[in-house]
C-alpha cells in the first residue's frame, strides 16, 4: 500500500499528515513548532512523531513552507543586482541598492524603440559581480517581446557565471517596474531555495523515503521541485493557499469560503468551483506590488498567540504575537510563580508594560546595536524577565520603544495573555499549563471587575468578531471596517448572511463556531483533521497551468512607416479608437500574436485565432506531461475575452485567450 506525506511549515507551528494513497484518507498526523529561521528541525520533529512504519511506502512528498514569505518580510534574502532596460521612471524606492537603467526596450506591438546598451550591462557587471548573488532583468514591454532580457540575461551568464531571473519568465503581464520587482524578489530567494530544498532532500534520503517531491505555489497548485527552485517567489504565500485547498479536500466542497486561523494571523480565501480565486492584480509581499499569481485573500493580525493587553478599559487584541502564558509555563521552570506575584504600575500600561509581559532573549545574534539597546539587551537573558525587572536592574524605566525595536530585530521575544490562554481558562483548549493561563486572565480582568471566566469569554467574544469581520471584508470587497464592525455589533437588527459554507481551520478553531454563528448568518463547518488542514493542502493541490495569449489588432499606414524611434506605441484609448475607425478600417491591418513563448504576425484574423488557440493547449499540455501527469488526467479550461468598442463592426481589436489546464499529480491523494 502506497501513502503520501504532507508538511506545513506555519507561523507557529509545523504540521505533518500521512494519507492513504488508495482513498485520500488522513491515517495518521502530527505537530511540531516552528523553527525559525530555518524551518528544516520544525519539520524533522514532525516527522519524528509519525509513525516510521509509514515511511517506507511514501511515494510522494509535498511541502507547504513559508520560508519564501518570511525572507522577504525580514529583508534576509541574498543580495542582487536589477538592471531595468527602458526609459524608466525611476522610483524614489527601490528593493536594492545594485541597479542600473540602460536604454532599449519595445513597444506594445513588440517593436524595438531604442537600441539595447549592452556595453552599460557588461560593464555594471563586472562592478557588482563581487557583491552580489544573482541578477534580475526587466525590460519595456518584454511580455510582448523578450529579446532584450535575454541578451542580457545570455552576456550576463558568460560573463559573471550568475543566475539571471528574466521578467518575462515570470509574469506576462503589463507593468514592467512590477516585473522587475518579482524578479529581484525571485533572484534573491534562489540561494535560500537551493540550500532549503537539498536539505530536504538530504534529510528523506537518509530515512530511505524515495518519493516525487513537490512544492505548493500560492495560487493553490503544486509544481515539481525543479521549477520550484527556478522560481521560489511562486511559493510565497503558500501558507493561506495551503489552507484553502485542504479545506476542500476534507470537506469535499468545490465552492466554499476557509477561514485559516493560525498563531499569528487570520486568512480568508475562497474555493471557487474546484479552483481557487486568485488576486486580479498579483501578490503584495513586505509592501511590494508583484505580478505574482496569488489567490485573493484577507489577512488580519488575529491568531491564537496574539498579545491581549489593556489600555485603561479597553481589551485590545494584538497586533503583536507573543509566547501564550500557558507555554511559556511548561518551557521556563518557575514562570507560573513569578507571573503570579508580578506588579505594574497602571500609569505605565501600553503594550510593552502589562502586568503578564515578560521578555526573553533569542537565538538570533544582534548587529549594530545602539546604546540604549544594547542596555536593554545585556538584561535579557534566557529566562523570563518582566518591565518590573529591567527596571530595578537599569536604576530607571525602561523605554517601550526600545523593547520594541529589540523585538522588530527579533533580538528578544515577548510573552503574554492570547487567545490561547483565554481558551485554557475556558477548558475549551487544555495543550498546557492551564493555572498559568488562569493567572494571567485574573491579573488582566481584576482592574476591570471581570473573574477570570468572564474575562476569557469577553477575549474570545473580540476574537470571534475580528473573524467574522476578515470574513465580511473579504466577501464584499471596499466595503468599511466601521460599517462592518456597525453591523457585527447588532444596534440596527441586521445581519451578514453569506450563502456559501464556511469551513474553518487551525487547531482549537471549533470553540469559536457558536460565537461566529451568532454574529452570522452561515454555514459554518469544522472538518476532521482541521487543525492540520494545512498539511492536507500541502500534498493535494491540483497540477494548474495558466497561460494567457493576446491576439492584438495592428493598422498599418499606407506609407509602411514605422513609429518613431524612442515614441512608446501603446493602444489608444477606447474613445479615439471610435473616431478613427472608419479611417483606419480603410488601412492594412496585421494580428500579431503574443504568447510566453513567442511573438509571430499574421494578415488573416482567423489564422491568428487558429494558431493561438492550438499553441495555448499545447503549452499547457506539454507543461502537464513535463510534470508527470498523463494526457487522460489532464483537463484544459479556456475563456476568451475580446475588446470590441462600441460601433465597432471589424474583428476585435484585442482577443485574450487564457488556457487554465488541470491535472491530478501522479501518487496524488485527490480523490
């Protein structure tokens, strides 16, 4: 009997599914926390918890990791160097500080309008080639014509060894400043990925796992580990959409909403007729806009390890995430003692200063610390300190922003009252040290005449409600936080309804269903093996492929001239098409065809037509059978949109075709 292995390395923790290749069934999970920044150990102790007699018969392996996301957020990728071609505008911001601008570039038609500087390449090549790890090149309109990215990416190979990232490889979308970014952002995690995935190797081949790897892309598909390694930045994200697809495998639901609850945060994502819904205007990661194909998703600081603090009377819930009281109980010996007889002054309550806060110190290594850090930081050690204690050993207060600036720099890390805590004092959720959480809720409750019950119950009331707010927001979209949050609150007898299931994951996610169906009116479902959902989704992600071609509508002058060097010759808006239709209907008109692989003409509408759509399957067809699929499993869904202006009686003045294949893995669990 064959079986699959599904790993998620998450926010907090790492989650490990073994599921019977023959029906799709969960045999047996497990869970680890996280390591950062190397999740490899997190995962290893995932595994270790299997059982090993599985292990043997694993013929395919999946990973869902958030590695990609996180070197991103932290700014630990490799350095690299981006070289624009084009008449660039360039930004006040850019992701580094290798760049150069050179001229070339094409037109919307994929016509050169300045001639490549290849000479400038080269010789801001040979300057950085000591400093950096790799290159990303984006030139104008390279979606439409990539000869000039790969000149250069061919010169800069030769001359320097590096690898080269190419826009156009990435994204054939408009927005050449956009693709520049998704490929330095791709350059820069390719040493990372190389270095993570043959470990990952390394470590199934010492346990004899011999199986087909591959990797979850954050649209929700899955792709070999080669092109993984090729293009890392596809992972980002891989987290949330790892979410939805496992949602939809345990509850077999082909349309459905999934709300991910997490330590750290809250996704919301939806299954749309067995494919995900993807973002219109591709990922944005650590506040860069890419053309990266991501699903559409709503994102809040709500998760199980959020820090609950109070200022004055109000209950705050995060944004910070903190070590859960319980946990930080059963790791530091005497913790639930000195939580116990701790003591703040209320003048001095903000986030950093609250009676449950404490402080310990990290494995990372600190670098360039300034006076007052370094004050603070010599104070922290391995065991829990609270502001109490850094204030008797400085002689004075302790300053909140510099704690943190030690915690930004992920020097020190916080522990606190969470969601988590809330949930033991309940007996909703008892993983560890419930008198520790009970401390901490009396300690936080008492200035607000709340027991320790009652104050729980209120944490997870807010909780819930933060929910069913990222679950709105999500389903109608531009709608207003405050509205949303009038509306939850009940003072106008009205109600969200949402006709869709909604399926919930994380670990205790089932204490808040009564709480979420209180506040709305929906189907709310908690799946068997939610609390590893993630992991599930991991290893049944569907083999997608997506290509777009566009068939573009030329008119040629009589004279044959051409546009004018250096003139960028986009597509006129709709309103002058309409007033020059019968002058141009009078010229000679052309099709030219772009598609990933190539730029090809025609004089016949139809022929271009014919020869798009027979390219777009057999792109996605080859792509399927690359990845191991065979032709009887591969299913190819295609949708045309044309661009035919009012009054407009000719053939369209712009045909996009996009060709969705989908395909079952071979060793897949999908049923």
């Amino acid at each position: 009997m064959h079986f699959s292995l599904g790993i998620d390395a998450g926010g907090t923790y790492t989650d490990a599914v073994i599921v019977r290749d023959s029906d799709g069934a969960v045999v047996e999970s497990s869970k680890a926390l996280t390591t950062y920044p190397d999740p490899l150990p997190g995962m290893k102790n995932a595994i270790d918890k299997l059982d090993p007699g599985y292990l043997g018969d694993i013929k395919l392996v999946s990973v869902s990791t958030t590695l990609s996301t996180n070197t991103i957020l932290e700014s630990t990728g490799f350095p690299v160097g981006l070289i624009m071609v084009g008449d660039y505008v360039i930004p006040e911001k850019l992701p580094t500080d290798y760049w150069i601008a050179v001229s070339g570039g094409h037109n919307s038609d994929g016509e050169e309008l300045k001639a490549l500087n290849l000479d400038a390449v080269e010789e801001f090549a040979l300057k950085v080639q000591s400093k950096v790890s790799a290159f990303a090149v984006s030139s104008y309109f390279s979606n439409r014509n990539p000869e000039h990215e790969l000149a250069v990416k061919k010169a800069l190979k030769e001359l320097t060894g590096l690898p080269v990232v190419c826009g156009h490889e990435l994204s054939q979308d408009l927005g050449a400043y956009e693709r520049a970014v998704t490929a330095f952002l791709n350059a820069q995690l390719i040493p990372i990925t190389h270095k993570f995935i043959q470990a990952i190797i390394e470590e199934f081949e010492s346990r004899g796992i011999n199986a087909n790897m591959l990797m979850l892309k954050c649209d929700g598909s899955v792709v070999g580990i080669e092109e993984a390694l090729e293009k890392p930045i596809e992972t980002i994200f891989s987290g949330p959409a790892a979410s939805l697809v496992g949602a939809s495998h345990l509850t077999r639901l082909d349309t459905c909403a999934v709300i991910d609850v997490g330590g750290t945060s809250t996704d919301v994502a939806m299954m749309q007729n067995g494919l995900p819904e993807l973002s219109s205007s591709g990922a944005v990661v650590g506040g860069w806009q890419t053309r990266v194909k991501a699903i559409r998703m709503e994102t809040s600081a709500t998760g199980g390890d959020s820090h609950i603090w109070l200022k004055g009377d109000r209950i705050n819930v995060g944004p910070r995430r903190v070590i859960p009281l319980c946990r930080a109980s059963a790791i530091y010996p005497g913790f639930r003692e000195k939580l116990k007889h701790n003591r703040v002054a209320k003048g001095y309550l903000c986030e950093n200063i609250q009676v449950t806060k404490f402080f310990v110190r990290t494995g990372f290594r600190p670098i360039e610390l300034k006076a007052g850090e370094r004050e603070i930081y010599r104070n922290i050690g391995k065991d829990p300190v609270s502001f109490g204690d850094l204030l008797i050993a400085l002689k004075k207060r302790p300053s909140p922003s510099i704690l943190d600036s030690l915690i930004q720099k992920r020097l020190i890390q916080a522990i606190g009252f969470t969601p988590t805590d809330a949930l033991h004092v309940l007996s909703e959720y008892t993983e560890w040290d419930v008198e520790a959480a009970r401390i901490g809720a009396y300690l936080l409750g008492r200035p607000l005449k709340l027991d320790p019950e009652d104050f729980s119950a209120e944490v997870k009331r807010r909780v819930a409600r933060n929910i069913a707010e990222d679950l709105i927001a999500y389903m109608i979209e531009g709608m207003p936080r405050e509205e949303i949050d009038r509306v939850l609150k009940g003072k106008n007898f009205t109600r969200f309804r949402v006709e869709i299931p909604v399926v919930l994951l994380g670990g205790p996610v089932g204490a808040y269903v009564e709480d979420m169906r209180k506040l709305i009116s929906a189907e709310f479902i908690v799946p068997e093996h939610a609390d590893v959902g993630n992991a599930v989704g991991a290893l049944v992600g569907k083999g997608i492929k997506r290509v777009e071609i566009l068939i573009k509508t030329r008119f040629i002058p009589k004279s044959r001239e051409e546009t004018p060097e250096g003139e960028e010759h986009c597509a006129a808006p709709e309103s002058e098409v309409i007033e020059d239709t019968l002058q141009q209907q009078e010229k000679k008109t052309e099709f030219i065809v772009f598609s990933p692989s190539e730029r090809k003409k025609f004089e016949v509408y139809s022929e271009a037509l014919e020869y798009a759509e027979k390219l777009g399957k057999q792109l996605v067809m080859d792509y399927m059978i690359n990845a191991g699929l065979g032709k009887e499993d591969i299913r190819i869904d295609v949708s045309r949109k044309h661009l035919s202006p009012s009054g407009w009686t000719d053939v369209p003045l712009e045909t996009k075709l996009v060709y969705v294949g989908i395909g079952i893995p071979k060793n897949s669990v999908i049923a």
